[in-house]
C-alpha cells in the first residue's frame, strides 16, 4: 500500500502507519455479511417490497510478471474488464429506510443480500 500511495498520490508513507487502516477496513468488509445473514429476533411484517438491479462497473486485474526484479513496470501487465454489481434493496411499504445490500456475485447471491 506505501507504494501505491506514492505512485498515485506522491506521498510518502510507512507500511506501519497503512497496516491499521487496512485492518480496520478489513474488518468493516468482513462484518457486513455476517450482519445481513443474521434473523432478528422479533416479529416480522406483513409486507416487503424489495427490488434488485445490476450495473456494470470496470475493474483491474493485474498479472503476476514473469520477472521479480523491481525494474519491471506493473502497469504493463493490467488488463481491464468490466464486472456486474448487483445492487439490491427491500423496504415495508410507507417506510423510508431502506436496507440495501450488494455483490459482485452470482444471481443467488444478489437474492440472498435481499
């Protein structure tokens, strides 16, 4: 991560002061789908509108190289490409809360965020 601060940003920054923000975001990441699989323990409601759509967003994949030494430049080893998201939302009727949820997963995944 240092490293691509550098390369983006022009920044210099330890390794040691990056690691705690990624643990923390990892940690945020990994929580929310426990959180969603988890069945309150209450009454539910007569009525749920949910709604579910996809859209298109690019991502980067980058390559391994062949060659380890740090000469090699990793930009030329990206290949872009383009993944749906699969956005979904439920909420009761007359209620304006919405739960959302998302995955770059299969079908099954996109109704089981609902």
């Amino acid at each position: 991560m240092p490293q691509k601060l550098k390369e983006h940003y022009g920044i210099d920054v330890s390794a040691s002061t990056c690691w705690p923000i990624v643990l923390r975001h990892a940690g945020a990441i990994d929580g929310r789908p426990q959180a969603v699989a988890r069945i309150p323990e209450r009454d539910g409601v007569a009525q749920l509108i949910g709604e579910i759509d996809g859209s298109m967003i690019p991502v980067v994949e980058t390559a391994e190289p062949n060659d380890q030494s740090p000469a090699v430049d990793r930009r030329k080893t990206r290949q872009v490409g383009w993944k749906e998201a699969r956005l979904s939302l439920v909420h009761e009727p007359g209620s304006a809360t919405p739960v959302f949820g998302a995955t770059v997963g299969a079908c099954e995944e996109a109704g089981a965020t609902l």
